[in-house]
C-alpha cells in the first residue's frame, strides 16, 4: 500500500523518504512511539485524540506487530502513513491532503 501511495501520488524520492522510512520501520516488525516525533500533533488532533493514541500505543512499544489485536494494527497503521505523509505538518505541502485520494478517485 505505501508504494501505491508513492506511486499515485507521483512522489519523488525525496518527498517519499517518511513513507519508505514507515516501510523499513514495519520490515523491523515492532512498534515505536511514532506520536514522539511530532510535538504539535497533540494541538492538531480533536479532544482526547492524542491521548487516546499515546495510551494506547504505549501498551504495545517493543512488540511485534504481528501481536497486536488486528483493528488496533491497522488503524495504527493508517496513522503512522498520515504522519510519514505529512498530513499533520502544518507549514508542509501535503499538510491535511488524503494520501490516499489518487487511489480512491480510481
């Protein structure tokens, strides 16, 4: 899905480094904190949403994703591709664009 992304989005190889690096991060197959690398999120993000996140996340640092209940994967999953996008990066060319558009316009 994440070359899909790069691809119909006609990404660059320097625009696609944060989806590539994402990649990489899910080959490793375990969990980070990827809420840490963006301090502004908690301001973006509506009521307890970021707090809801890192609580949750938080649970499964260090662990395999191949453990994780499988909802909870793939919705960490559709978070982690918003912030390689750049969805939340306010001052950032992609800030609040769907990754997934080209796709769904399909």
């Amino acid at each position: 899905m994440l070359d899909q992304i790069i691809e119909k989005n006609s990404l660059e190889e320097t625009e696609a480094t944060g989806l590539r690096e994402l990649k990489e991060r899910l080959r490793s197959g375990s969990v980070q904190h990827c809420l840490s690398a963006h301090p502004r999120l908690a301001d973006q993000m509506e009521g307890e949403e970021y707090a809801t996140w890192k609580r949750e996340i938080e649970k499964y640092i260090g662990r395999p994703w191949l453990d994780l209940p499988w909802y909870f994967a793939e919705s960490l999953f559709y978070l982690e591709v918003l912030l390689a996008w750049g969805y939340y990066r306010e001052k950032g060319p992609r800030f609040a664009v769907d990754p997934f558009l080209p796709l769904k316009e399909e």
